[in-house]
C-alpha cells in the first residue's frame, strides 16, 4: 500500500484526515484517536454498519455526526483504505494487507447488499486467487492476521492459509513451478527451470524436504503451533515435523542452537527476506514445542530433548511440562549420551549436577514402555547396541556416577540411590560401581569407615573383574574389612575359575554329551574376563613360587650350618692360646709361619664362612705338627 501521504485526495494533518472533495464534512469517524472528517453518501451507499449508525443517530437530520469505531481491525491505515475505496479511490491490496481488509470490510458491513464488488467480495477474490496459491503470499497473509486472529477464525482465513500451506509443505516443491521455487532455495540438484520460455539458470529442489522450514520459523508461535496440527493431520512424515520443530525451537530458544552439534542454521531463502520477524516469549514457546513433540525414538531426536530440557530448567517452566521432557528422555534413555546428561544445578543447590533429575529419567526408563523409532530411511538411522538397552543405560549410569563423583558437595544418601537406581540385572560387571565410589572416596577423605562401608555394600564382590579386584587389594582408601572381602572374593573367584577349567581338561575324553556341557561351561568361563588366561599365570606364579619357597628354606639350612661352624671356629681360637704358653714354657719358640697361617685363616673367616671352617679343619692338625717338630 502507498504512503497516505501521496495519495491526492486525502491529506493528513496532525491526527486529522481530510478529503479534497470540495464539500465541507458532515461525519467525523474515530479509529484509534485519529479523525477522520467524511462525507456521509459516500460511507453509506458501501458501508452498512455506518448506514445503521445514521439511522440510530438522533443527530441524522443535519449537523455534523461523530462516530467512534471500537476495537476497528488494523486500525487506522486500513480504515483509510476501506474510506478511499468508498470515494471510489484505486486501492492497493496486497498478501501484507488483504486479511485486514477482509477482516475492516466484515466490520464495516461492506457486502453485495450495499453495492456491486464492494471491498469484501475484492479482497477475498485476491485473498483466494492469489495469496492462497503463493507460498510467500500465503505466509504474509498468514503473518499479517495475528492482530485480528479472532475475527480471521471466524472468516476462516487462518484455517484456508494453515491448510494452504500445509499441502504445499507435503508436496513435490517442483509441482509448484517457478512461481513458489523463485523465493527458495535455487541451489538444489535438478534441471533448469523454464519461465514464460526464459531459461531462469534456478534448480528445482525436490530432494530435500526442509526446504520450508526457514520460511514458517517467521510464524508466531500459536500460528506455528497451528501449523504443525494441520500438518499432522494432512499425514506428514514425523521426520518432517520434527525437523521444523527442532529449527524452530534453535531459533528462538537460548543457547539452544549452540548445544546442537553440528547443526548449524539454513541459510535465509529469498521469500524469507519479506518476513517480518516475530516477538516470542520463550517459556510459552517451549511449552508449546513440548506438546507438539511425537512420541518417536531417535539418537538426534534425545540429544534435542535433553538439551530442550535444559532450557526448560533455565526457563523455570511449568512442572507439567518438565515431567513430560523427562518422560519422553527416560524412553529413550538408552541412546543419551554422557554429556547431554550432565545437566547442571540451576536451583541454588550446593551440588554442581541436578542428580534428582537423572534419577527421574532413569525410573521413567524402567517404567514406560518402549516407543518407535523413526523411520530408518531418514532423520536418524542410530539406535541403541545390540546389547540390549538396559546394559547400554548401565554403563551410561555408571560414566555418570562416576562423573558426578567428583563433586565434594555430592552427599554419600545421594551417591548411593543413584548406585541403586538400576536393577541388578543390569550390569554383569561392577567395575563402573567401583570405580565411581573410588572417585567419591578419594574426593571425600572425611568420609568415615562405616560411611565408606555403607556405600560399599551396593557393590556385588563376586562381579568385580579380576583387574578391579587387584585394584581394590591395593587400594588405601578403602576400609580394611572391605579390602578382606574383596580378597576372599578374589580368591574364591580364582579357585573356581580354575575347578572349572580342570574339569574341562579331565572331560575331554568324556562322552559327546558330557564333553559339551563342560565346552559350554569353559565358554562360560572365557566369557568371565578370561579367567583362562588368569588360572594359566596364576599356575606359573605357584610355581615361581615353590620354587623360592624352597630355596628359602635351604638358605635357612645352610645359615645355620655356617653359624655352627663360626662357634666351633671360636672355640677352636681360644684353645691355640695354651699350646703358646706350653711351648714357651719349655724354650720353644713358635715359627712365624703358623701366625701367618693363623691371620690367613681369620682373613678367609670373614670373606667365606663355609670355606673358612674347612681351612680350619684342615690348617690345625698341620700347624701342631709345626709346633711340636722344634723339640
């Protein structure tokens, strides 16, 4: 529409509109606090409702008449046009205004009644002729009826653009032509498009089906709200709606774009740029995204609904509506990830990450039944392991745990209902278990021995692995009474691990039937963390061992022949003393030779005590032989 200013036969002057007509006005209308000074044929030969006015009015026989129009859609600008369209002024209609002008034409009773192609028959000719086949058009018109949603509802001109645009969405772009294609994307595979003969160089894009999801992010959120229903109801794939959903809520939602991984925003479309962009309040938002979520499984789908999630926390949203992204997390809890479950603390609480949470999502996962996955073929092909869903949530609740573990303010009745949250069927190993209780302990020192006992006791000693088992034997931390039994269990462990692998071996000449049950036993074993390769190093470490068992105890033996012979050594000295004297009592005179021999002696005493004993046995006969040749 023209600025009000160029138009010849009206000009405005403060909050005043007049007319050129040449004849002075006779009817004054209010819209909004703005005047608009008229001529009464004119109105009444097209409007109705001014028609009845002038007829209610005690004031029709002459005088000026003043007339206020409450609550008049689009107020003051499209008065003036349905004013201008009464003088039989050209008007402009435009998608921007054409809903509006339908809307101001049903309140100004401008019907066939009160003259051929009166304002309400034109606009919806438009309205239906142009605006509804135009994806652009259609939005515009669809974006432009928020300030007259109630009046449009009633004109069905909201339900006629949702249904518009949701066939449009559903079906093939390229069946659109160039009309459509011209304000999307002109970057996808396919041929050339022809325009009135003219080679256009556009490519229509029909492989993607999110080719609209930028244009209907400019809806505000009841209209998008509406839209997806409408769509859902047409029959559109869950893939499609999550789509748009999920870029919706990135759009508008903080932070929310920034946790998607890899998810970066579409580049604007062309049609886009004609897009107002609109005012949302985020917590209705995302209230209104929650309800609009289909029950469906998948890897992408999680990640959204977890970090949805923790908007939601931020948001402070209602309870109902938490309860139910926590719901929608447990059933499918089994393809999260360990940092989309770190959500921290935003009540004010001491502890760094909500664990209530966790907790919630994890009984809503034992609880609520299984929902089904998208479709393979698009949006997300992941799904969980093949080992089962519930060991997947085990070993993610452990990473967890012991993630969590680390926070000092983290209280021991907490750690241990997350220990418990799981039943014990979960999980064929409890490394993870101990190994997140050795982070809390050795984050928590002040923690007392019945403490750390208490928490212990969720731990199955008979599932630990033999490296966890090791671990524990050595472990300082843990208390004194728990290392024990971790030892027991271990042994225990160790010695059946070892019966079942003889009784294999001494089977293997056994019948077929037997020989397979005890094959079936020894895969067993294999499958206990190979407790094969164990019992072989355990059986050489036996060995080692009786071997320096034994030489232990012949070093004992032949310390205590070397002690003997050391004391006998002694005796021996004390008695060379005598033959000293004796022989100089009677003038003998000992040959240096024998003190030589002596210090030799003492001298190999100290280097060898084995062989020092048997020098002295040797040397003493020689040297009284020695002695007593000088008579």
């Amino acid at each position: 529409m023209a600025p009000a200013g160029k138009i010849s036969s009206f000009y405005r002057e403060g909050n005043n509109w007049f007319c050129n007509a040449g004849l002075p006005s006779d009817i004054i209308i209010e819209v909004e606090s703005v005047f608009f000074h008229l001529h009464k044929f004119p109105l009444v030969s097209r409007c109705g409702k001014i028609a009845n006015m002038l007829e209610e009015s005690q004031n029709n026989k002459g005088g000026t008449l003043t007339a206020a129009l409450s609550e008049f859609p689009g107020g003051p600008n499209i008065f003036l046009v349905a004013a201008k369209f009464c003088y039989g002024i050209r008007v402009e209609l435009t998608p921007t205004n054409v809903v509006m002008a339908i809307c101001a034409a049903d309140y100004l009773e401008m019907t066939e009644e009160y003259g051929e192609d009166n304002l309400l028959a034109k606009a919806e000719g438009f309205f239906h002729k142009n605006a509804l086949r135009n994806w652009k058009d259609c939005i515009l018109a669809l974006q432009s009826s928020d300030p007259v949603i109630p009046r449009a509802e009633k004109l069905q001109i909201v339900s006629k653009c949702l249904n518009s645009l949701s066939m449009m969405a559903c079906t093939d772009p390229s069946l659109f032509g160039w009309p459509m294609m011209m304000y999307g994307s002109l970057q996808s595979p396919g041929g050339s498009i022809l325009w009135n003969g003219i080679n256009t160089g556009a490519r229509i894009r029909s492989s993607d089906s999110d080719w609209w999801f930028e244009d209907v992010s400019y809806l505000s959120v009841p209209l998008f709200e509406r839209l997806i229903q409408t769509m859902i109801a047409r029959g559109m794939r869950p893939e499609n709606l999550v789509g748009a959903i999920m870029y919706y809520a990135r759009k508008y939602l903080p932070g929310l774009g920034r946790w998607q991984k890899g998810q970066s925003g579409k580049a604007r479309t062309v049609a886009s740029l004609s897009f107002t962009p609109v005012a949302v309040d985020q917590r209705v938002l995302l209230e209104s995204i929650e309800k609009l979520l289909p029950e469906k499984k998948g890897k992408s789908f999680c990640h959204f609904l977890l970090k949805l999630l923790r908007v939601a926390m931020i948001l402070d949203v209602s309870e109902p509506c938490k309860d139910s992204l926590e719901r929608r997390v447990g059933m499918q809890l089994d393809l999260a990830t360990l940092d989309d479950l770190l959500i921290p603390n935003y009540s004010g609480s001491d502890t760094l990450y909500n664990t209530d949470c966790v907790e919630r999502i994890i009984q809503h996962f034992l609880s609520e039944s299984s929902v089904t996955p998208f479709s393979p073929s698009s949006f997300d092909q992941e799904t969980s392991p093949s080992s089962g869903p519930l060991k997947t949530v085990a070993k993610l609740i452990d990473s967890y745990i012991a993630e969590v573990a680390a926070d000092v303010n983290l209280k021991p009745e907490k750690l241990r209902s997350l220990l418990e949250a799981l039943p014990d069927s979960s999980r064929s190993l409890h490394d993870g278990l101990y190994r997140a209780l050795d982070i809390y302990f050795k984050e928590h020192p002040w923690l007392s021995e019945n403490e750390k006992e208490h928490l212990f006791n969720v731990i199955n000693y008979q599932l630990l692995s033999i490296d966890a088992c090791a671990h524990a034997s050595q472990n300082e931390r843990l208390p004194l009474r728990v290392i024990l039994q971790v030892l027991f269990f271990e042994q225990l462990q160790l010695r059946t691990a070892l019966a079942g692998c003889l009784h294999v071996l001494d089977n293997e000449g056994a019948p077929t039937g037997v020989a397979n049950a005890t094959s079936d036993m020894a895969g067993q074993i294999l499958q206990r963390g190979g407790w094969v390769t164990v019992v072989r190093e355990n059986q050489v470490l036996r060995v080692d061992m009786e071997r320096m068992r034994t030489r232990v105890g012949e070093l004992e033996q032949e310390f205590g022949i070397i002690k003997q012979q050391m004391q006998r050594v002694a005796k021996s000295h004390s008695a060379l003393i005598s033959p000293r004297l004796f022989t100089r009592g009677f003038g003998c005179k000992l040959l240096p030779r024998s003190q030589d021999a002596q210090t030799d002696t003492a001298e190999s005493v100290v280097r060898s005590p084995r062989v020092s004993v048997d020098q002295a046995h040797s040397s003493r006969p020689s040297r009284h032989r020695r002695s007593f040749s000088l008579f």
